[in-house]
C-alpha cells in the first residue's frame, strides 16, 4: 500500500530549465506536475504491460496477424460491441463463422487455423471486414482500425480492407542515415510530385524526384499525405487508416522501396503523423467502430472538433495510448521512417484547441487548466518512447502558441520534441509582401521574427510551406510576381520590372531565412523554383480536376525559362550551407539592420551575410562590421548571371579587412552592395 501512495519524483533536470529560462519559475508546479502525470503513465505501461517496448508493440498482435505456419490471429478492441466476427473472402462472407471471443477490458481475439497442407487462412490481397454487432442489435461491417492495407475501386465510395501478406515483402538494403545536425528538408506530397494530371505514384516519387531532391541539396524529405485518408483533397489530414500506406500511390512495398532509396542517398524520410483528429468517416474509418460514439474519442461535443469536423482522441484513454504509440512504433520499424512532423500540435495542447485564440506569449497562457494535460502527457510518452528506442530519429512539433519547453527534454518537464516550425516567419513575409511597399519594409522587424526565438529550443525556418501553396492562398512567387508569371518568364522576353523585382525578392527572402531564422531549414516542394500555380485538389468545386494538383517540375529544365534560376540559386544555397553548416551553428550576430538604408548584415559559421532590401539604391563603399580579420571574397551573389541577375558583382574582388571598429565588431571591411542583392562572403584566410 506504501508504494501505491509514495509520491511520485520530480522532474529530475527541471532545475536546468528553470536555470535557461528564469522566467519559467513561478510554473515550477505545472511542470512537476507534467512530468508526474507522464511518470504515472509510463510506470503503469512498465507495471501492467511489461513495458513501454512491449505496449507499443501491439500493432503485431492487434488486427489480423499472420504465423509463419499460416495460422491467424485476430484481436481488436471493441469495448461497446455485443459481439465481434471476422468475415471475407476467406469464408465467403458468412457473417457468423468466426466469432472472436470476448476478453477482459473490451478486447476480442480469434485464431484461425491454417488451411490444408499449411495454406494461409486468409490469403494475401483477399478482402476481410470486421463484424460488430452493437448494443442495440445493428450489425456493423467495419475496417479494423489495425488494417495495414486498404483499397478503394473506382467505382466505390468506401475503401476495402485488403490482407496485405505477400510472400516475400521488400526487404531493406540500406541503414537509415545518422541524425543530422543540419536539417534541410523539402516537404513533399507524393500525389503531386508530377507535372502529369493524375495521381503520382511511389515508383515515380522513387526514380524522378529523389534524384532532384538530391541534386537540390535536400537532405531531408518530409512525406505528407502517407496515412490512408478517404478524401484525397484534405491533403491528407482527414486520415482513416492509421497504419495503412495511402493506395493511391502503390503498394505498401513500394513505399518501402522508396524510402530505401531515398536511405542510399543519404536523405532522411520523415512522416507528417496526425494524431490531432481523425476522419469521422465510420464505414472506412475510426468513428464509431464500436458502434458507440466514444470507443477511440471523447463521447459528445467534446469528441468533436468545430472547425475540422473530425474526431478527438481520448488521449487519457489505455487503449488509444497503445493504438497512437504502436502507431508511431509500426511507422518506424516497418517501413523505415526516421521521425515525425506532428501536425495540429496546437489543438492538442489546450481544450480550446487554439480556436479563436490569439497567443500573446505571456507565460499565463500556457499554463492551467485550459491546457489538455492528458494530450501533452501522449506526447510526452511519444517522444521519451521514439527516444528511447530508436534514438536516431527525429520529431517535429506543428505549434502556433509556443508553448515554452515543448522542444526541452522529457526530464526537464519538457515535450521532448527536437525541433518546432518557426510558424510566425511565414506569417511575417506575407504580411510584409501585402501590405508594405518596398521602401517601407522594417528591417528590424524582419530580423526580430526570424531570430525571436526560445533559447536552447531549436527552430525550423521557412519562408513558405505547403500551407501558403493552397489554393486560398498564395505563395510568395505568385505574390511577387502574379500573373506575369505566365506571360513573362521566357528569357526570350523582356525582363520587366516585377518578373526582376520578383526574382530577386524571392532569393533574398529564402537566403535571409534559411540563414538566419533557425536550425533548420523547410521549403514545399516547387516552392523553390517559384512554381507558377497554387495548388488544388480534385473536388466538385473544380470539376474533378487534376490541373493544379500536381508539381510542374518541367519548367526547370526548360533553358528558355527564367525557372531554372531560382532553381540554380535554391541548390547552391543549400550546398553552401552544407559545406558551412550555419544551420547547425550557434545563433548569428546581426551588426546592421539600417532602416533608411535597407541593409541587414550579420555573421554565422564564420560566414558574412549581407543583404540590401533597397528597390533601387545601390551603396558604394559600404563599411560592414566583421569580428575575424583578413581578405574576404564571393562565395554566393544573387545577383550573378547564373541566378538571373544583373551581373553587377565582380568575383574575384577581394575585400580586406581593416582594424576599423564598427558595429559592435572589431574590424570591417568596405563592400560594394547594388540593389536588391545579398552577398554572402567568406575569409579566405580561415580554410574551411
């Protein structure tokens, strides 16, 4: 009785925490009591499922489950069915045939012998649905949320579950690579990774645009839309089939494959996992698989989400930690993923799920009992689970209210993600691009938002995401440059001012981010040629089309295009920072962000990044202040012809360092900087 009441221990490095962020102490409770709910949890997985490794590694006995000699066995969790059968092809559809046997807290199991001569029981690709039979009689014929595999004929609403056990699945030839200290990462949807009008496949994702994303200097690809969704359109964020690789694309080995490869080229595969909300789709999906209206959600309004009309995990519920974890768990073991970017972090945290909420950034608001505790604990569990097992591996937090110590150690009272999406940058160059002319741009506001960021929690930058892509909405290409994108991107036409105004905008702001705003860097596939079109998903609205939901990846290797331009520049600034590394460096020291001049200059990884904002003043004879003395030269110049620009650098100039104090550093050195250009120099005397 003692041990069942003993209080349970503190946070055992909460004092560092306190220690980076003084702020933080009047919550010191909070925190103790975060990381008590979340000890709680994690002793009584260890206590009554022999442990955190065997719990979330239910996905290989729940849902059906094939023996080497043949034999199946079946178990699902159905806490408000009367009964529970198994039927498909195998036994004709006869609905009563298999019955699974009722266990202790809702669970239901069956096993089925093999057939003669050691055949399978239930064949591979042969059709299977659970049958439950609900509390008021109705039978239910559903998809067993376990399902690995689930298809959909044309001419059919609902998807089918399919047994998916072939006889020699793909094996993997290449180890995941080593975690990386520079993350750059091109986000991808395998639907679209096509010029052609239609659904791409993993084949294609494979063989064409691993190659590009090489070539590009990505070594991260963080693959969206991969769990199975019904409605192609909400970009996979209305999911179905928790454990089931999207059909659309190919197989689940095909999948498999792809990451492979993707693995021998030394490019980590990350997964978008949405574990905010569920689809409430029933026939082919999670909602009411019971027949009850709770089984994996909270019952009532609460189990609903307002805007997303989906459905809300009960994450204080024992079987959906087991369901969410050994989802996570299956992602990384079967097919080879190497971390997770969560989406809807946001609404997780707090009961209001951010909706109508603007985050000030005071600490109040980020503490008590608006916060879901029993979400934040899941995560908690998540991130100490993937770290403990495969500490390799990577998570991201998608979370708009900066909830501070969400990317801390789990020790610490933390959420034990790696990293957070640095949501506010993006934010910033729209509204920047909207509603500002040029000559009024705040180059201190501009610096303020891409290095306003949590000491000791490391940040993914980005100018535009998946998010600005939509249609709704546009990216900053077609902000910059609208409609003349159609008209004049030929270099057979004249380069008029807003094609040139565009461009050069365009580099600048993916150089100043990348540089500056984090420790990692994201762009949306396309993104980084200015892809001319937004992007829209077949729907009635459109008329089923397929127009705009797809990558038109043509444009930049056609030399008649001024695409190739941002292309060109997009690789060399991702292969310069491979070759420095300032994404992996500490934080950089901004000597100038002058407002009537338009020019911001800071140092990072040894590196001197210039840029000047003005729309048409151009500085002779500009002193910059640098810490480290010696002869400077080019190392990247948007404005070189290569870049599509005006040639009004000369390279091979060297620029010497003075013992000139400036700017807070104790040498500078005079540069010339044109208009709309950002130069990054290097000190040739320090060899890299």
């Amino acid at each position: 009785m003692a041990a069942a009441t003993a209080p349970r221990p503190p946070a055992p490095q909460l004092l560092r925490l306190l220690e980076l962020d003084p702020y933080l102490a009047p919550f010191e409770q909070d925190f103790q009591h975060r990381y008590s709910l979340f000890y709680k949890r994690l002793k009584d997985i260890e206590e009554n499922e022999g442990g955190l490794g065997k719990f979330s590694k239910s996905y290989k006995t729940f849902g059906v489950n094939q023996f080497m000699d043949g034999g199946v066995y079946c178990k699902e969790w159905a806490p408000g069915a009367e009964a529970v059968f198994l039927t498909g092809d195998f036994n004709g559809w006869n609905p009563f045939s298999h019955p699974y046997k009722k266990m202790e807290y809702g669970k239901w199991e069956l096993f089925i012998p093999p057939g003669q001569d050691g055949y399978p029981a239930v064949p591979h690709g042969s059709k299977l649905k659970v049958v439950i039979r609900a509390q008021n009689g109705e039978l239910l014929y559903r998809i067993s949320p376990w399902a690995r595999y689930v298809v959909r004929d044309d001419d059919k609403v609902n998807y089918d579950w399919v047994h998916w056990n072939p006889p020699q699945s793909y094996t993997r030839r290449h180890p995941s690579p080593k975690r990386l200290k520079s993350l750059r990462i091109y986000e991808s949807h395998v639907g679209i990774a096509s010029p052609e009008g239609k659904i791409a496949s993993y084949k294609n994702f494979t063989y064409n645009v691993l190659p590009r994303i090489k070539d590009l200097g990505y070594n991260c690809v963080q693959l969206m839309a991969i769990m199975e969704h019904a409605y192609y359109a909400s970009f996979g964020y209305q999911v179905t089939s928790f454990f089931a690789a999207s059909s659309r694309y190919g197989t689940p080995d095909d999948l498999k494959e792809m990451i492979d490869v993707a693995h021998s080229m030394g490019i980590t595969v990350l997964l978008d996992v949405v574990h905010s909300h569920a689809s409430k789709n029933s026939e082919d999906g999670l909602n009411k698989f019971d027949g009850t209206d709770s089984c994996f959600f909270h019952s009532g309004p609460k189990g609903t989400h307002q805007l997303w009309d989906s459905r809300l995990f009960d994450y204080a519920n024992w079987e959906v930690l087991r369901f969410l974890l050994s989802n996570l768990r299956m992602w990384i073991e079967d097919y080879g993923f190497d971390g997770f970017r969560f989406d809807g972090v946001t609404s997780m945290l707090y009961h209001n799920h951010g909706i109508g909420t603007g985050f000030s950034g005071d600490y109040n608001e980020y503490f008590g009992l608006h916060v879901d505790e029993d979400a934040l604990c899941y995560l908690m569990l998540a991130n100490y689970m993937i770290n403990l097992l495969h500490p390799e591996c990577i998570t991201i937090a998608e979370d708009v209210s900066g909830m501070p110590a969400l990317c801390r150690p789990v020790l610490e009272g933390g959420g034990g993600f790696n990293y957070r999406l640095a949501m506010a940058i993006p934010d910033k160059w729209i509204q920047i691009i909207k509603e500002l002319k040029d000559e009024d741009w705040n180059m201190g506001n501009i610096v303020y938002t891409l290095t306003n960021r949590r000491y000791e929690e490391k940040y993914i930058a980005y100018a535009e995401s998946h998010d600005q892509a939509l249609v709704g909405d546009k990216t900053l290409a077609f902000r910059l440059m609208d409609a003349e994108m159609y008209t004049n991107m030929s270099v057979l036409s004249p380069l008029t001012p807003v094609i040139d105004r565009g461009m050069q905008l365009h580099k600048m702001i993916r150089l100043i981010t990348h540089a500056l705003g984090g420790d990692s860097y994201l762009n949306f596939m396309g993104n980084e040629f200015g892809h001319p079109e937004w992007l829209d998903f077949p729907r009635k609205g459109n008329n089923e089309s397929y127009h705009y939901a797809r990558r038109q990846f043509n444009l930049t290797d056609d030399h008649l295009l001024r695409y190739r331009f941002l292309n060109a520049f997009d690789r060399d600034m991702n292969k310069l920072e491979e070759r420095f590394g300032w994404l992996a460096s500490p934080p950089a020291f901004v000597s100038e962000k002058h407002e009537s001049n338009k020019v911001i200059a800071f140092e990072r990884a040894g590196l001197v990044f210039i840029f000047n904002f003005h729309p048409y003043q151009s500085y002779v004879d500009y002193r910059v202040g640098v810490e480290t003395p010696g002869k400077y030269k080019i190392l990247l110049d948007s404005d070189a012809s290569e870049y599509g620009g005006h040639q009004r650098l000369d390279h091979s100039t060297e620029y010497f360092s003075e013992e000139y104090p400036h700017n807070y550093r104790h040498n500078s050195l005079m540069v010339y900087i044109p208009s709309r250009v950002a130069i990054v120099l290097q000190n040739m005397d320090i060899l890299n």
